[in-house]
C-alpha cells in the first residue's frame, strides 16, 4: 500500500507539472492541460489516503511516507484550492465596465483566429452574470482629467499591469494589450477607452478570454486592478 500510494503521488505530480507547462508550451490542447490540472486532485487525494493508512498500520512515518503525504497533500491543497475558486467564479469569459456598450477589440482580433471566443459581446445574460458575481465593476469617472490626461494615465495602468500593447491610439483614445495568465499561459485581450465625460473624462474597460467558457474570474481581477491603478 505504501508503494502504491507512492507510484500515485508521482503521477499525481506528473499529470499537474505538465498540465500548465504543456498547455504553455502547445504540446497539447488546452483542454486536456484542464483536465491533467483536474485530475492531480483525486489522483493526490488517493495516495494521501493511502499514505495515511499505511502509516496507521505501521504506527511509524518512513521518509517514503513522509515524502508521499506532503507530496500529495501539497498537491490535493493547490488544485483543490484554485478548483474551489474557479466555482465560486462567474461561468463567463468576457468582463466589462460598460456592459451597454462594450469597448470593441480592434487590433486584437487578427491575433485571436477562428478557434477563439468571439469578440462580440454576448448581450443581457452575460452582462447579467457580471451583475451577480462582479457588481462592483464600473465606469471609472475622472472628473478633473481632461481626456489626454486620462489616456496617459490609462497608459501607465496598463504597463504597470504588464499588458503586452498591441494598439495606442490616443485620437479613438483607444489602448489595446494582450494579458498571459501564469500557469496555463492562456491569452486575454484586453481594450481600454477613454472619453471625454463633462469637463473630464470616462474610462472603460474590457477584458476577454481567448478560449475557455469561464475564466477562473481572472479578467474580473485584471478589470479591477486596472481601475485601482489608475485611480
């Protein structure tokens, strides 16, 4: 039992070291890098099991235990974690500030080909899911920044997130980057706009997977760290 729950851990291991890496790195489809990431869960939570066990009947911890229940219980911790948290999110993959009328990808669309999301916006049921999990997310109103000030500062938000530009275009005061997600290395194209509202400006947001139903809310997360730096 104290093998067979070894031999698990490592292919608990395997199946969640290669499931970002290999997606990253296109020697697979994204959708089996999800479910390697999805299936280190109850692979790692079987060898912790057994792990525990075998220790039980021993009545002692060998290094191989040792090793097998953190293995596993790191394992079991991180996926479960981020699973936990993909669930709690809103099934949608396209953020907005202005679900109304939503910043419109220019530049970024001859980059997301035909196996992508489309770049429309999908209308009430999405803006209505974004309502639910997201109600925070809004316009941000400058009120002393006429439009060129805004666009700068705009500017500054999306380098200090780390977008790659792909478009500036202070006179549409339209900013347009692409955003790459940590483990999966997936892309989400994101436009900023701004314009003129009274003596100051408006600025909007979007932010849109490239593939994927849902998003984990990280284009929530991306959304709302921008306002807060160009706040």
């Amino acid at each position: 039992m104290k093998r067979a729950a070894w031999i698990l851990a490592v292919v608990a291991a395997g199946a969640f070291l290669s499931s970002g890496p290999g997606t990253r790195l296109g020697w697979f489809g994204y959708g089996i890098g999800l479910r390697l990431f999805a299936l280190t869960l109850p692979i790692a939570l079987l060898a912790l099991l057994l792990a525990l066990i075998a220790v039980a009947r021993a009545k002692q911890f060998t290094p191989m235990s040792i090793l097998t229940v953190g293995v596993s219980a790191i394992l079991v911790i991180v996926t479960g974690w981020h699973i936990a948290v993909a669930f709690r999110t809103a099934p949608i993959h396209d953020i907005t500030t202005d679900p109304n009328d939503p910043p419109r990808l220019v530049a970024a669309v001859a980059l997301r080909g035909s196996q992508t999301n489309p770049v429309a916006y999908e209308g009430r049921k999405t803006a209505e899911w974004q309502r639910r999990f997201y109600p925070d997310i809004a316009p941000l109103i400058l009120a002393d920044d006429v439009p060129a000030d805004a666009f700068a500062r705009a500017m500054r938000a999306a380098d200090a997130e780390g977008l790659n530009l792909i478009a500036t275009e202070p006179a549409e005061g339209r900013i347009e980057g692409t955003a790459t997600t940590g483990w999966f290395g997936f892309k989400d194209d994101v436009v900023i706009r701004v314009r003129p509202d009274g003596h100051g400006s408006r600025i909007d947001i979007r932010s849109v997977s490239r593939v994927g139903r849902g998003d984990a809310g990280e284009n929530a997360r991306r959304v709302r760290a921008l306002l807060r730096l160009m706040r």
